[in-house]
C-alpha cells in the first residue's frame, strides 16, 4: 500500500486513516480491538481519534476512544506500528472549549495516560476558543515538542482566519507550525474545505485530512427513506441529507460503483482521495465487512468523466 506524506513532516499515512470515534461508542472493547486487529492487518496503521470521543455515549464523559485504543496499543506490543493522532480543546465537561497554555499542557497528560504511550505523533488543535493568542497555544505545542511529548502538530475546524494567523505567528515567531489540517469534505459537505481554507492549505505545503467523509454513512447508500434511519444513533446526522440533492448524488455513485463492481462507500472514498489538495480521508467502520471500502477505494481508477460525474452532482 503507497503511502501519504503529511504536510512537510516525516509522518506517512495509509491512503485512508481510520477515525476512532466509534471505539467506546458503536463498538465496545472487546469489537473495537478486533476492528483494530484487521485494521493492522491490512495496513491501515493510520488512527485518528480525540480526548473528547466518546463522551456524547450514554454513560460516557470522555476519553473513551483514547483508553480503548491505548489498551489495545499496549496488550498487542504495536505502539512503533501506528501513526497516532489526537486533539486537544474540545468540550470535556468543563463548559467550554479551551486552547490556553494551560489547559493543553494539562490535557495532554491525561491524553497521554489514557494511550498509555509517552509521545503523539500528531496533536491537533481540535476547536478553537475564539479568544486565546495563536502565539500562546504554539508555544504551548512548542514546549510539547521540546519534551518529546508531541512530535508534530495539526488543527482542525479553525476559521481561515485563525489559520492564517497561525501560520504566520509560526514562521514570524519561530513557532511550531501546522502541519495538517483536518475539515469536514465530503460528497454532501464541500464548501467548508473547499475556497478559503483549501488555497491556505494548498499555499503553505499543509496537508489535509477529512472527517465525515461519507456524510456520517449516507453516501454508503443505506439511507433512502426515513425508515432506513429511524432508530439509529446516527439519524440526528444523516437525515438533513434526505433530499433532491442527496438523492440525485447516490444515483450517480449507484451507477458509478456498478460500473466498477463495488460499494457506493468506495468510491465516494475514492473521489475525496482524488481531490487537489486532500491528503488522505478519514472514516470509520463497524464491521469487518465494511473494510472492504477501503480496500475498493486504494485499488480503483475513477476515470476523469467519473470524477466530473461527481464533483458536479454534489455541487450546490
């Protein structure tokens, strides 16, 4: 499997990186370690997941995702094997999110304790506070850096703006700079990426990572109709896609992935991975079944008529 560079470091991905909100949330610890198992097998060595996740789980408040995985890491002897990648300043209960210096030199411990490992190779910026100098949460990372705790950093959700600022506050300052950027891009979602925030990226050599890239599993084709998500904890995220639009984009990829001879996942993966500008995507599984998407979309050739096909039935 080819390998991604990451921004202007000396970490590579797998074509795809697997999101790790699911482990402690639609997977328990005993599902989250078989997924994690294939995962490896199959060279998917790449994971991306949060102090936050899993806290929005019935029962959880926290920190979920990050002790599963780092159970895992720990009883299978395969730290040296995996590209890891969290982020700090989400909402942990205390009301608000948060990207002092203080606040990230004190969560990334807890962060570090719940993956029983001693360094990250990637720590985001998860959202911003909207009122703390980019100068001081840089500096925060820099002294993460220093003690060998953090070995590269990334943002995501940040405005164009604060992005901006941040990358100039890095080079004028001699500041850790962001390396990878990680939005919402998919299918059904562009306009956060693409514009502003991708000529940014595009212009400081920052790689780019996506979330939700099947639209929460809409664009895997399950969900045509109402009934198809009623009762499922992903309804609050899938249904607004539930229209003309979403309709007429499954329909090409209906056609798309016949002509290929796989899944609707495939290649809706396919075409954010040939997009300019994108590094990698990220998504999720909760089946072993469901890993053959990824598989489908590192193998296949999409054709420059399909992308067209694509890009413009997903437009606005």
């Amino acid at each position: 499997m080819k390998k991604k560079k990451l921004g202007n470091t000396e970490l590579e991905t797998a074509p795809i990186i697997f999101g790790g909100n699911v482990f402690g949330w639609t997977l328990d610890e005993k599902e989250s370690f078989k997924m994690l198992d294939e995962l490896l097998d199959k060279g998917y060595d790449t994971i991306d997941t949060a102090d936050v996740y899993s806290r929005w789980a019935e029962g959880n408040s926290g920190g979920e995702s990050e002790t599963i995985l780092g159970k895992w890491m720990k009883e299978r002897g395969v730290r040296d094997r995996i590209s890891l990648h969290t982020k700090v300043g989400s909402d942990m209960g205390q009301g608000h999110k948060d990207i002092s210096k203080s606040y990230i030199l004190s969560a990334v411990e807890d962060s570090l304790k719940r993956l029983q490992t001693d360094y990250i190779d990637l720590y985001y910026t998860h959202w911003d506070d909207d009122k703390t100098p980019v100068e001081e949460t840089l500096e925060a990372y820099q002294k993460l850096i220093d003690q060998g705790k953090v070995r590269y950093i990334g943002a995501s959700n940040l405005s164009a703006e604060r992005l901006q600022d941040s990358l100039d506050a890095a080079k004028a300052k001699d500041l850790p700079k962001y390396q990878v950027f990680q939005q919402q891009y998919n299918l059904m979602e562009r306009d956060d990426f693409e514009g502003e925030i991708k000529t940014i990226c595009t212009a400081n050599n920052v790689g780019v990572t996506t979330y939700f890239s099947l639209a929460s599993g809409f664009l895997t084709g399950k969900y045509r109709k109402e009934d198809d998500f009623e009762g499922k904890k992903r309804k609050s995220f899938v249904q607004k896609y539930l229209n003309r639009r979403g309709l007429e984009v499954l329909g090409v990829l209906d056609e798309i992935s016949e002509a290929h001879q796989i899944s609707n996942a495939g290649v809706a993966l396919a075409w954010i991975m040939n997009r300019p500008g994108v590094t990698a995507p990220i998504a999720s599984a909760t089946k072993s079944s469901h890993l053959k998407a990824f598989d489908e979309a590192v193998s296949v050739n999409l054709s420059e008529q399909e992308m067209n096909r694509l890009t413009e039935v997903s437009k606005k």
